[in-house]
C-alpha cells in the first residue's frame, strides 16, 4: 500500500504578520474558543504599531488569549462576548467589554441572519491529512457557523492540536491564510474547592441514577461532582464542554454510553477545556464525536436523551426559583451559554434530571438565596424551567410546586444563619404562611437515605422528613380508614390541621425525630408511611408513632420503618421506645414486639403500654408478647 504524502500547504502559509495584514480598520473578528484561541495571531495584533483601528473582538469563551500586565487583561481593542470568564471579567471596569446575554443554540441564526456580521475568523486548527483537511480539535461550538459567514478566514497549524472525529473537519481552501505554529496547547485546570463545594457534589452526585446521560457545565462544583460517580454504570456524556474529569470515568469503566438513547457508545460534545492529558485522549478517538454548539444544547437534540442530567451552577436564586447565572455582585460574570438549553432538554426528557446548584452564601457570608433578586441579579433562568436546587444544605425540588412550597423548600437548603430571616421575608411577602416555623437548622441528612425492598418485592425510600412535606402527609392521612385514624391517633379525626401536619414532618431531628417511606421519582414522590418519635428529656425514651397507607399493610413496610428509626434513636444514646397501643390493634402490638431490646408491658382499661429498652448493637430479647401470641411477621394499621 502506498504511504499518503502530507498535504501541500502552499502559498496560503505566511507569517503571523503577513496573515493579519489584510485586516481592515473597523472589522469585527471572531476568536476561536478557550483552549483553541489563536495566541500568536491576537499577540500580533495587538503588537503592531500602528494596528487598525476601530477592531471588534467577538468570542463566546476565551482562556489565556488576552495580553496579561501585572496579572490582569489589557487590550487596545473592543470585544463583544457571549459568556464572560475571569478573563473578560477584568475588561469590564475599562468599558471594553460589550456582553451579550443569548443562549448559543441561537448563535448560528444571529450569525447567518446578517444581524451579526463576522468579518475576520482567527482559528487554531491542527495540520492537514493527505487529503487536505484540518481538525478544529478541542474546539468545533460555534466555529461551523462562523466559517460559513466569515469573509476572510485565518489559522494557526498546531502539531500539538489534536484532530478529533466528529463535524470538526475544514478543507485548506476554506482558509485565506495559515501561520504555522509549534506551541503547546493551552491548558486548563479547574481550582481546587473546599468542603461546602465537595458536600454540594455529594448531594448531586446522590441524585444520579446508573444509564444516565450527563452535561457538565463550566462550574467547578458540577466537574467535582464527577468524582463521586465511580460507583455507577454505564453512563453517557452529552455535554457542551469536557474537562479531565471525563476521562477518569471513561478509564474506570463508568462512562461506556451503552444506554444512550442517541449517539450510542459515544461521548458527544462541542469544546473541550483541560490538560494535554484530555487532549491527548481525545485525539484520533472515535469514541468521541464533536458537534456544532447548536446540534448539542439545542433542547429538542437534549430531550432525545433519556435519563438526561443537566448540572448548572448559578450565583443567586430567589425564594419563588428565579436564577442568576450571569451576574455577581452587580458585574457581568459568566453567562446564560448552554443553560437554558439542556436545563429544557433535560426535562423534557425521559426520567432527566435538570439540576441548579450553588453555595449557600458567597465568600464574605452572604445568602445566594434570597426573597427576592437584587439590582444586579439578572434572571438568567426563569422560574418557570427550574427543578432541582441544590447547596451544601440539601435539596430542594422546585418543578409544578407552588410559591409557598418554593419558598419553603429553598429556605430549608438556605444557610442556618439566613433561614429565620428568609422566613420572616417569606411571610412579610405572603409567600408562606404567618404561623409556619422551621424546627431544624442542620443539613438534610442525605446519608439517612435508603432503599428498602419489602415482603412484596416493592422498593419504598427511607428518609428524613422536612417542613415542605406537610401536603404529602395529608394525602397520606386522607388515604387511611376511619379505623386506621382512631388507632393512630386515639379519636375520631376527620382531617389535620397545619399545625398538627407541621409536628409530623417538621421536625428538629434531635428530640422529635421523623421518617417516611416514599416511593416514585424525587420529582413525584409519594408518601406511603411515616414513623416519627418525641424524647422525653426526664427518661429518655421515646414514643413512637407510625402511619401506614392502606395498600403497604402487611408488606413489612412498619417493620422496616421501626428499624430506621430505632437505628437513628441508638446512635443518638435514646434508652428505648415507648408506645400506647388500641388493645385491639393487634398490627402494632407485633410491630412492638419486634423492637429490638428488653420489652416489657402494661395495661389498663383502654391501652397497652409497651417499654423497649435497647439492649445494645445487634443484642435482641425475646418479647413476651412475641411469647403469648406468637404471630407471624405483621404491619402497623396505623
């Protein structure tokens, strides 16, 4: 077989200067993205003396590309940008930087429209196969659409650019000009984070089911969350960026894209930003396919994906789920770019996941949630399209949930230190009620989640309850028999009030304690029992009650709820459980023979009394009622 010559390049390869030289004053010039800026055909720009005049810069992202002066930007000319990063952000004091507020998907359409006209492209592409085509390599986004309106396009040739597969192939004769470079490729390395970012990607990481399909935003908290997810399988990755992150999942078997829906075994994004560890991954690897930025966050392309996760992080959010994702503190600071697209997308399609996440306050204290946006919040995403919220305190489902249930829910993952006066905002704006109060200031216990498989072979969730779970517990209520509601609450009962709800779920988690059994999806659950407990400082001990909806009866879901519970009361030194029991409820006579320790009982006219005392880690006593009835594995009626 013959060996291929390299392709010609011809007179098309000049110098840097040469390249620029046919740059007219006023020109709008577009920069390639990130890692793939052009740096030695700006650094010529800029350099030149005299240099046209009146120049527009035009980049969605860039990194590195700007000439630095004592650690800061400094450019002789305009730009205008479509996603602000710590590089443009210092440009903005000098009235240099014109942002443009657009979702990317857009991008192209404003571009072939005519509305925004590119004069020049400057690009980084790799070198040539025999057949004349360059790679735009770690970056393909929005460089299609800008070659096919560019008047005059110019490349540096990087043997260090890798050539990735995808719509990431030019033809030389699409260029007007190449510059042959041998630098290495930018790099980029996301800054370490602390203990509330690392708590934040716990909780996201939780939330993410095996076969899903995973966009990463540029934020440092959803890349961290990615180390979290060495535990599952076969995931996929439909992203509009890439870090190294990904490359650590592919080589632990975790990303395989087996169960995509679209772009099965393939890793699909746009641009990518890392170290040449990712770069060098990525080159000639089928494995991976660049798209155009459009064809990737468009949300119809998105919703395609089953099982889609969209991770975004965000600056601020107020109590009724409105987003800031492109201001802080009064700037401009990164930008709406793929957000509102996959944030759609994903919850169009099936079991997908679109997920905000923020620190609860900002470096200097701060609340991130707020009752309401503040001048300088712009609202990047609208209430409307906001479903999961996620900080270091918990998470908050937002999605069909009125303002009342916003406000409640995203009080609960605000910072301790806010949440009184969250409420009280709350309630001054008439968002919640004047009576509601929160019990608990502590973190929601993620880690007391568990899924439990009961006698039937259902699986219900176990997990603490919250002051937001009030509704669900007077559905379950309204489910029980008239039976069922004297036997739990000792009356006839013909609904609850809020504050009778509030007791049940809105709880401290130290003396009054609370769990339910939910089954279905975070974003619909159900509640189908509950088991909560109130210590008695004197002795110790604490009375238990149950609820059980009619149709988990005799699964074993009261047994299952009873362990729970007793095993959050052992770590917390509880003496033991203490219950008043209907004598002819005999559900919950077996459900508290079954506790585990030293039982002992009473009676009187109308009660039984039963004491368990906890005999220590795994040590059981045999229950005299176990004893005299010797019955077979029963269920809390309620």
């Amino acid at each position: 077989m013959a060996i291929a010559k390299p392709f010609d390049i011809g007179p098309k390869l000049v110098s840097a200067q040469r390249a620029v030289s046919p740059i007219r004053a006023g020109s709008r010039i577009y920069i390639g993205t990130g890692c793939a800026a052009p740096h030695s055909l700006l650094a010529t720009l800029e350099t030149m003396e005299p240099g046209p005049a009146d120049l527009e810069f035009v980049s969605f992202l860039t990194t590195s590309a700007l000439p630095q002066v004592e650690g800061a930007s400094r450019t002789h000319y305009r730009h205008r940008a479509f996603f602000v990063g710590s590089e443009m952000r210092g440009l903005a004091g000098s009235s240099q930087l014109d942002y443009v507020p657009i979702s990317l998907e857009e991008v192209p359409r404003l571009l072939t429209s005519g509305r925004l006209p590119i004069d020049v492209a400057l690009l980084q592409v790799s070198p040539p196969d025999a057949r004349g085509y360059v790679s735009l390599g770690v970056s393909v986004d929005l460089a299609p659409a800008i070659l096919s309106v560019a008047r005059m396009v110019i490349a540096e040739v990087n043997p260090a650019m890798p050539r990735t597969h995808g719509d990431s192939f030019v033809h030389l004769d699409r260029f007007d000009a190449l510059v042959k470079v041998d630098t290495p490729v930018a790099e980029y390395v996301h800054p370490k984070i602390g203990e509330i970012a690392e708590r934040i990607a716990r909780y996201i990481a939780s939330i993410i089911d095996d076969g899903s399909t995973l966009q990463i935003g540029l934020g440092r908290v959803p890349n961290e969350a990615l180390s979290y997810l060495k535990d599952r399988r076969d995931l996929g990755i439909h992203s509009d960026v890439i870090t190294d992150g990904v490359v650590d999942l592919v080589e632990a078997g975790v990303v395989t894209g087996r169960r995509k829906s679209r772009h099965r075994d393939r890793i699909v994004a746009s641009y990518c930003l890392g170290t040449r560890r990712l770069y060098d991954f990525i080159d000639d690897n089928p494995g991976f396919e660049f798209l155009p930025i459009d064809q990737v966050c468009h949300p119809r392309h998105v919703s395609d994906q089953s099982r889609m996760v969209s991770i975004t992080q965000a600056f601020a959010i107020d109590l009724t789920g409105q987003v800031c994702v492109d201001q802080f503190e009064g700037e401009f600071y990164g930008g709406v770019s793929t957000q509102v697209g996959f944030i759609r997308g994903a919850a169009r399609s099936h079991d997908g996941k679109p997920i905000i996440c923020l620190s609860s306050t900002t470096d200097d204290g701060a609340s991130r949630i707020k009752p309401l946006l503040e001048a300088g919040d712009g609202v990047g995403i609208a209430r409307s399209d906001v479903h999961y919220v996620i900080t270091e305190y918990g998470i908050a489902y937002l999605f069909g949930k009125s303002i009342c249930e916003r406000a409640l829910a995203l009080i609960e993952v605000a910072h301790p230190r806010w949440r009184e006066e969250l409420l009280k905002a709350a309630q001054k704006l008439g968002y919640v009620r004047a009576d509601q109060y929160l019990a608990s200031q502590a973190a929601y216990s993620v880690h007391e989640e568990r899924i439990v498989t009961l006698k039937n072979g259902s699986k219900v969730m176990m997990r603490p309850a919250r002051a937001a779970d009030a509704g669900a517990l007077q559905r379950l209520f309204h489910r029980l028999s008239e039976d069922d509601i004297y036997t739990r609450f000792f009356r006839r009962v013909r609904s609850l009030s809020y504050p009778d709800l509030q007791t049940l779920c809105n709880v401290n988690h130290e003396t009054n304690v609370a769990f339910l059994a939910v089954t279905g999806p975070r974003e619909n659950e159900e509640i189908v029992g509950s088991a909560c407990y109130f210590l008695s400082p004197t002795t110790n001990l604490a009375e238990v009650a149950f609820m059980i909806a009619p149709e988990f009866q005799g699964a074993g879901l009261g047994t299952a709820l009873q362990a729970c519970l007793q095993e959050y009361a052992m770590s917390r030194n509880v003496r033991g459980f203490v219950f008043e029991i209907l004598p002819r409820n005999t559900s919950m006579l077996r459900l508290a023979a079954r506790t585990q320790g030293i039982i002992t009982t009473s009676r009187d006219e109308d009660t039984v009394h039963v004491t368990a005392l906890f005999s220590g880690s795994g040590s059981t006593s045999r229950s005299p009622l176990r004893d005299s009835q010797d019955l077979p594995g029963g269920e809390v009626a309620a």
